[in-house]
C-alpha cells in the first residue's frame, strides 16, 4: 500500500511540475534558457552542465508544497513526515523528483541546440502574453512575485522553466511537424483519418435514468418513439433539428458538431454503425445497443478536432512512442554525476536546506545514482545548505 502511493504521489508531483512549466510564464520577450551564476556549490552535472545548490532547492521546495498539497487532498497532514517509513519515503522521492525535474530542463536544451533549433518570434511573443495573463490571474506583479517566492522560485529559475517549455514544444514540431523527423503532419493526419471516426446521433433510450431496461409500453412508446425519428430522418429533415426533438444524450449538447472517437472510445454498435457510412451519410436503420436505439449522421473529420490529446495517441501508433517517452529516454541516458555537495535525502538535511526548522526522523542517504538507502546523519560536508 505504501509503495504503491508513493509512487502515485511522485508520479502526481512530476506532472505538477511539468504542468506549471508549460502553463505559467514570467517570460521576457525573447525567451531563452540561460545558465544561472551562482556561488552556491555545484551539486550535480548533467551532460556536464552543472546544477547549484539553489536551483535544486528550489525545485524541492515547489515538489514539497505540490506533495503536501496531495497529501492534504487525501486527508494526511504534516504528521506524515514523523512517520518511519511514510516519511522516509517520501523524502527520498523529494529529492528524486528535484533531481528528475534539474535533468530534464537540462536534456531538452542538449536537445534543443542539438537540433539547431530558435525559438520564433511568435513563439516569444506568446509566451509573453501568457506572462500577462499569469500576473493578471494573480492580480499584479508584486502578487505574482509573491507566489514565486512562496513556491521557491526565482525568476531566473523560473523564467528557464518557460523557455524550457517553449523548447519542448520546438522539439516536438521538429520530431512531428511538417518536415518532422520521426513523423510528419501529414502522415498524423492520415492516421487521424484511418482511425478515428466523427458523428451526432439520436438516441432513445431503452433504459431508464437508473439503467433498468424498459418495459411494457413504456418500452413501446421508446420504440415508436424511435422509428418516428428514423422516418423524419430517412425523409431528409434537417439532423439537428431531429436531435433537439428527439434525442435523449444529454453529451450531444457538449458536442454539438459530434462526437470525435476511435474503436473502443464507445459501445461496439455504435463504432460499427458510424464506420459503415461514408461521411454526410445518415443511418437508414436503427442502431441499437444497450442504451437504445441510436440514428447516427457521420461527420467529416476536420483538423480542428485533431486535439493534443489525439495527436499523442496517433504519434504512438505511428512511431511507437510519445513525446515524453522521447524525452524520458534522453533523461535516461543522460551522464547525471552527483557531486558531495548533493547530501543525504534525510528530513533534517530537507529542512536544513529549505531553512525550515529540522525534527528527529529517519535518515536515508543519496548514492551517487540518486537512489535512496539507509545511512547515517548527514555531516557539516555533506549537507548543502551548510
């Protein structure tokens, strides 16, 4: 139980942080990652570039406030942090999740100069819009500044994490774009075509609102009710006129150009039924599954519906891979040394180097793989913030 809600935990604190990268900006018009000068010890290297004490702070300090934030969300307070194992365990993957986030701002620059890649002026530009946005969801400036200083951040720190994200998204056009070297626009769009599907139906049940099939003449009526709405169709009356008379999927009024699905996205029937008509086509019969009985109108698919979230998808199917299992790799083969400055992943040397006020709990150390065993207190020379 408790390593499988650690790693849910990590795995939630991870994708906060990647999150708020690509979300938030406090940008400068020609957004650009830079080397941040510090006269704090050099704690780790990745690919040779260096990470100071600082920038690894902060990035604990922000995963801390993101992990205490899911802790209070299942209902677990700061006592968790006493607790032998809980505690240990979630320290060490603090400092996991810090060293996770340092390497991967670090391989997708490496990747992003590797390719030879600038960021446009438009791709600048809108990432200072969003900064605009982002202080004006604060309020102003001085608040936005607030929240940075309360989650750790710099602004140098911070501003590296947009141009960061601003990089991956320079690397996926150039994994996946036009010219795309894994993959092309074109061939996405073709496998969008093969096998994604896009259609409005009308449905009237043959269940009721607690799922009991229908009876009697309350299943007659449903019938009746059915082959009344096939027959307009059938007639040629325009669809959506049909639908707001007669369809009972409250989820059409979401999709109101319809619905944008693969095999397996919904019940058998329906998939099938829309796959056996071109697109304009309607239905000349009634469909039925365990909902009811459906009258389907296929849609062309157009490049609008191609969501990010499809996109993913069919990039996988392609090329067998995603975008983030890409970068997980240059991560994974990335030259990551730990130097003595990194310290023990203990919850005093937590606490030591957020400045926070430190309590007896268990210690593990830090091996020079970033993997977490059990050790000894850590020293005045080991710890970082000393």
């Amino acid at each position: 139980m408790i390593k499988t809600f650690g790693k849910r935990i990590l795995a939630m604190v991870v994708a906060s942080a990647v999150v708020a990268g690509v979300t938030m900006t406090y940008g400068i018009p020609n957004i650009k990652y830079k080397e941040i000068k510090s006269s704090e010890p050099v704690v780790m290297t990745v690919n040779g570039d260096p990470v100071h004490a600082d920038e690894l702070r902060a990035y604990l300090k922000y995963n801390k406030m993101s992990m205490e934030n899911m802790l209070s969300y299942y209902g677990m307070d700061d006592s968790i942090w006493s607790d032998p194992s809980m505690g240990s365990m979630m320290v060490q993957q603090l400092f996991q999740a810090a060293s996770q986030q340092a390497i991967e701002v670090r391989v997708v620059d490496q990747e992003f100069k590797n390719l030879g890649l600038k960021l446009t002026r438009a791709e600048s530009e809108e990432a200072e819009q969003r900064k605009e946005d982002d202080v004006a969801l604060l309020g102003d400036p001085e608040a936005f500044q607030s929240w940075l200083d309360s989650i750790g951040y710099t602004k140098d720190i911070y501003n590296n994490t947009i141009a960061i994200s601003a990089y991956a998204s320079a690397i996926q056009d150039a994994y996946y774009g036009d010219n795309g070297t894994k993959t092309n626009t074109q061939a996405i769009m073709d496998q969008f075509n093969e096998t994604y599907l896009c259609a409005k139906h009308i449905l009237v049940k043959s269940i009721d609102d607690s799922y009991n099939p229908l009876t009697g003449d309350t299943l007659t009526a449903a019938q009746n009710k059915a082959n009344e709405a096939l027959e307009k169709a059938n007639a040629g009356e325009d669809f959506d006129t049909l639908i707001a008379q007669y369809n009972e999927d409250p989820g059409m009024e979401m999709y109101p150009e319809g619905y944008v699905f693969t095999e397996g996205d919904m019940v058998d029937e329906f998939y099938q039924g829309a796959k056996a008509l071109e697109p304009g086509q309607t239905s000349t019969s009634l469909v039925e599954s365990s909902y009811g009985w459906h009258i389907i109108q296929r849609e062309p698919l157009t490049e609008d519906q191609l969501t990010d979230d499809i996109k993913e998808v069919l990039i996988q199917q392609i090329t067998g891979k995603t975008f983030m299992d890409e970068i997980t790799e240059l991560m994974d083969a990335a030259d990551v040394e730990y130097t003595e400055d990194y310290g023990e992943a203990t919850y005093d040397n937590l606490m030591k180097l957020l400045g926070e006020e430190t309590t007896e709990s268990t210690e593990t150390t830090t091996t020079e793989d970033g993997a977490a065993a059990q050790e000894t207190a850590p020293t005045e020379e080991q710890t970082i913030a000393e």
